[in-house]
C-alpha cells in the first residue's frame, strides 16, 4: 500500500513542479509584455533613456570645463597683450 501512496505523491510533486514552471513561464511572459508596453508608452511621450541623459550631462560638463580652460587662456593672452601694450 505504501507504494501506492508513493506514487501519488511522486505524481503530485511532479504536477506541482510543472505547476510552478508554468507559473514562472507565464510571470516572464507577463514582465516581458510589460515592459515592451511601457517603453512603448515612454516612447510615444518622447522621454529621455537615464543612459542617454547621464551622456548628454557628462558631454556638458566636459564642455563646461572646456569652456572654463578657454576662458583662463584667453584672459590670460589678453593681459599679455594690454601688458606689451603699457
């Protein structure tokens, strides 16, 4: 009789296993889904990726120092200049 009642609960577990299996399936197929609607959603409202503004910020910033060395360079020339000037 234990056999009997082995072999259920072998069937059992094993339903179980592709219970969950199917579950998990249908979870990734479910985020999936989701996240293909909501970038399409971002999309269409024309908003910026973090990756794509954390570039565009590090390329400002760059240009801002740039622009600061450039500056200091040109004050620079210029009181050269005003002092060949005196």
């Amino acid at each position: 009789m234990t056999t009997g009642t082995n072999r259920i609960m072998d069937e059992f577990a094993k339903l179980m296993t592709d219970a969950a299996g199917a579950a998990q399936g249908i979870r990734k197929e479910a985020e999936t889904a989701f996240h293909a609607q909501a970038e399409r959603w971002l999309n269409s409202l024309d908003v910026v990726r973090r990756e794509e503004f954390d570039i565009v910020r590090e390329m400002a910033v760059k240009a801002l120092d740039e622009n600061e060395a450039l500056r200091a360079k040109v004050e620079a020339l210029e009181a050269q200049l005003a002092a060949k000037g005196k």
